[in-house]
C-alpha cells in the first residue's frame, strides 16, 4: 500500500505536547537541568514507637520557573532509583 494511503499515525498525549513545543519560541527554557539532594531523616511518632524515615526537601525558585507554582499539586511516581514528579492540572487532582 503507498504510504499515502496509509491511515494517519494515532496522536498520543507526549506526541502532542512535542509538537506543541516545537512550535513554541520558549522551548529553550524547557532544558533539562540537574539539582542535587541529601536523603536525610525524620522522625515519625505513632501511638506504639517513634520510627526514622527518609526524607528529601526540595526548595527553590527553580521550582516555579519549572512549572511548579506555589500551592500547586503535584502527581509522584515512584520506581526503583526514581521519582518523576508532575504538575497536576486544576481540574485533574486525581492521579
């Protein structure tokens, strides 16, 4: 079959968010950077004991040049070695 009757590729959400940003004059502000954090501990208190857990505190203006605006929510989700955090929209809080 000539390729030109071929039906058209199905448009994905990721497909649609990179042609958006190619036609987009700041896409330059969407590089990918690399900010390094501690893992510390905290301390948690249940009615029975007092356990450490750990913790990562992330802070900066960087957030909300991000896309990350303060009170906004965001969607963790968690592998081995890795958390990929996104901005929730207004009208989608339910991950």
């Amino acid at each position: 079959m000539p390729w030109n009757l071929l039906p058209p590729a199905p448009t994905t959400p990721h497909l649609r968010l990179f042609r958006t940003l190619l036609g987009n004059p700041n896409t330059h502000l969407l590089t990918m950077k690399t900010h390094r954090f501690t893992v510390s501990r905290r301390f948690r208190q249940n009615h029975r004991s007092i356990s450490r857990v750990p913790f990562i505190r992330i802070a900066g203006n960087w957030l909300e040049q991000a896309g990350f605006p303060i009170a906004g929510k965001v969607q963790a989700q968690v592998s081995h070695g890795q958390i990929i955090l996104t901005v929730l929209s207004p009208t989608n809080t339910n991950p």
